[in-house]
C-alpha cells in the first residue's frame, strides 16, 4: 500500500509559538503535506511565531481550548475519562505531536482516526534526571502512553530511554528525523539585515532557547579557554529563555563581553548563520538538534561534544570540545541540501504510516 492512499491526518500540536518542536512541525507540514494528504492541524492557541502563509492549501488550522493548567497535575486515566474534544471528521492516522501535553494526546484519542501515533522528542530518561519539573509532569503522563499504535522517535538515541522509561516494545518505535527545509534556509539566508561579522575574526554561531537543557552556561565556561588561547574568536548566541540574564551575567564574569554578542530571537536567522565560520552546540541532552542540521546546510563547521553524536546520525562530536574550538580555521563553506537525508525521512514515515 504506497502512501498515496493515506487522505487524512490530523495532527495535534499545542502551538506554533518559537521553538524546536514548532520548527519540526513546520518542516513537516511543508515537505509532506502534498497533493495526496488533506491535513488538519489542532492547535491551542491562535498566536504564531511563525509564517505558515506560504504552507501547501489542502493544510487546514482548527482550533481548540485548551485545558486549565492544572489538569496537567491529574492522571491521564482519570483526565481521559472527564476531558473530551468533539472532533466530527474521520481520519486515518492522528498525531499527538507534542508528546508533552494533555490536550495533544486527549485530542488525538478523541479524533475517529484508524491509527494512533506519537512524536517523542527528547531524550526522556536524561530529561527526567535533570529537570524535576518534567519528572513531576511524566509521572502524571505517562499512562497515555499505552492508548497509542506507533511512536516516532527523532533520533535513534532516543528510542532505548524511552523504551526503558514507559515499557514500550522498541517494535512499536519507528525512527523519523526531523525534515530540514533546505529550500527555505538557502532562501532566507539571502534576505539583507543590518548586522555583519568582523571577517578578520574566526566566528562561531549558537542558537537555541536560553534554557537548561541547552548548555549555554558549559558553553561559556569552554569559551573563556578558548579566549584565553586565541583573541580572534567570536561568538554569537541567537535565542531567548529563562537564563539569559544568569548567561550575560556569566559572559561579564568570565571576561567575556567583548567576544560574545546575544543576538535574541530573530525570526530569520539565517542570514546571520551565514555570516558564521562554525556552529557550536554544547547541549546536556538533545532529541536530535534542529539547529545543528541547518547549520550544516549551510555549510558551518559543525562542533558538538561526543555525546550529542547518538542524536545526530552522521555528524562527528569531540571528546574535548574545547580544544576543537581552539584548533578552527575558517575554511571555503559548502552548502549542503541534505537531499539523501530528507529522503530518509520520507521512506521512514512510509513505514510508520503504513
């Protein structure tokens, strides 16, 4: 059965507010959503980050309400029971996309779909160890888990943890890797900014949400020693979170204001990517890094520590991210389309949707 035969996926997502789990969504709804799929999308709140006018039309938004915020703190058996979505179309396969949120799953359970899946985007057991907040919210959780046919994992590093921490057969985990849209990237990167790098200088790029899970404070810690061998090195964060202010902190701490600039959120990254030499992630856990694969689209010399490689099919880590940094030398850039990767993808959701 080709996937010309799958019509109708709805796809339930909380928002498509700035972040990586958005990023992916879009990805998708681009590269996928062809002439052969009518696609509804179930969002929670109206508000976007990002431009979905340029989407495929047979991509249809619909919106929800979402729960009070304190049904995350009550057992999903128990909010299955009394929280009902009343979703009249027939679909056959529905997506809780999210993997965090009650109101993603409960939508996916309440929509008449032939096939049920999940998106698993993190690695869950490392997440679960560094954030108790998460712990709380999984304990709570976690019994949806069983109410599904399928799990897509972004990465195949994720696929064990997940598999230890929920009991689910690996059988039933299927690896799907986040579509990156070349297209966009090469286009976008052209738009003109007020905003040039110092060429003389070796410059590095890092983009993510200002937040735990994303390193940044082990990121500045390894910059002071490669600023304290090489004057000619500059790094550029491009993100916004809860830590921002603790980091620019750090940065003035460590001596560091003069060689590290926060760029913010920036609608549009890409033209300042493609200012970059390299591009570095220092993350404590990943699901896979969006970041690092439209990085290396745009041909940056890619930095990530060792244990970020099981996230990152193909893309080589250092056991000392440090001295890596030190040893770069600005090198001609090659763009890369990352035609074989996405078509990866591709065969990936035939086998999960079929």
């Amino acid at each position: 059965k080709g996937m010309t035969s799958l019509k109708k996926i709805a796809i339930f997502q909380t928002d498509l507010l700035v972040g990586g789990i958005q990023k992916s969504l879009l990805n998708f709804l681009n590269r996928f959503g062809g002439k052969d799929y009518l696609i509804d999308v179930y969002l929670f709140n109206e508000e976007k980050f990002y431009d979905v006018a340029k989407l495929p039309e047979n991509i249809r938004f619909i919106y929800l309400k979402p729960f009070n915020y304190f049904n995350r703190l009550v057992y999903f058996d128990i909010l299955r029971r009394f929280k009902k979505y009343d979703i009249k179309e027939q679909y056959d396969i529905a997506i809780d996309f999210n993997s965090y949120s009650n109101e993603c799953a409960i939508g996916a359970l309440c929509a008449k779909a032939n096939k049920r899946i999940i998106w698993i985007h993190n690695d869950v057991r490392i997440k679960m160890s560094e954030e108790p907040k998460y712990r709380l919210l999984f304990h709570f959780f976690k019994g949806k888990f069983k109410y599904f046919d399928a799990f897509a994992a972004v990465s195949d590093g994720i696929i064990e943890p997940f598999s230890l921490e929920t009991g689910i057969e690996k059988e039933r985990i299927f690896t799907v890797n986040n579509f990156i849209d070349t297209d966009e990237i090469f286009r976008k990167s052209e738009e003109r900014i007020d905003f040039t790098v110092d060429s003389s200088k070796y410059n590095l790029a890092s983009m993510g949400r200002l937040c735990h899970q994303k390193g940044f404070d082990l990121l500045l810690n390894k910059f002071k020693d490669v600023i304290a061998t090489r004057k000619d090195m500059h790094l550029y964060i491009i993100g916004d979170g809860p830590d921002r202010e603790s980091l620019e902190r750090q940065t003035k701490e460590n001596g560091l204001t003069d060689f590290v600039t926060f760029l913010g959120n920036q609608k549009n990254p890409f033209p300042y990517l493609n200012q970059m030499d390299g591009f570095v992630l220092d993350s404590r856990y990943e699901g896979q890094g969006i970041v690092i694969w439209e990085a290396k689209a745009l041909g940056l010399e890619i930095f990530i520590p060792k244990h970020l490689e099981k996230y990152n099919k193909n893309i080589e880590g250092y056991e000392d991210l440090t001295s890596a940094i030190i040893n770069a030398k600005k090198r001609e850039k090659q763009r890369d389309p990352l035609i074989e990767y996405n078509e990866d993808i591709m065969k990936s959701l035939e086998a999960l949707f079929n």
